[in-house]
C-alpha cells in the first residue's frame, strides 16, 4: 500500500487546494467541462457535476420533440397524451 507522505500531492484546478487521495485513487477528478484538468472531490460534487447536470438538461429542452409513427396512419410524441375512442355498445 502506498503511504500519503509518498504521494506528491496534485492541486484543483478550480479551488486551488491540495487533492486529497481517495482510496488508492490519488489524480483527483475530471474537471470538464469547467476547465481542463484535475479537481478536487469537493469541486467535483459542488460545482462540476451541478454543471455537467444543468447542461444535459439545458441540450435536452432545445432538442427537437421526436414524432414516431404509430403504425396505423398516425403520429405522436412521447409523452404525449392520447385519446383513445370509446366503442359503442
């Protein structure tokens, strides 16, 4: 097992602090898309992934809508609310 006294400590990219081994995982996280290069854990959990979250949701709203084909002349979107008719007795 590697002792943290042997380790050279890599700094965040973000905060400026001392990256704090995980386990034996000692580089730190992915700091994309905020920057290129390592963070912190506490920058990864209060600012990496808050960001990487708001994207994916900010790309999803301006996607356009899917229409599929139902098969049967007719078109609809997930999601979508469709009325079936009622059958006569």
């Amino acid at each position: 097992m590697i002792s943290k006294a042997k380790i050279d400590k890599l700094i965040c990219c973000l905060c400026g602090n001392p990256i704090e081994p995980v386990g034996t995982w000692t580089q730190g996280c992915n700091a994309q898309p905020l920057a290129d290069g390592r963070c912190c854990q506490t920058c990864d959990n209060t600012r990496v992934i808050p960001e990487r979250i708001r994207r994916y949701y900010e790309e999803a709203r301006a996607a356009k809508p899917k229409v599929f084909d139902d098969g049967m002349g007719g078109t609809y979107r997930p999601g979508a609310v469709i009325e079936v008719p009622k059958w006569k007795k």
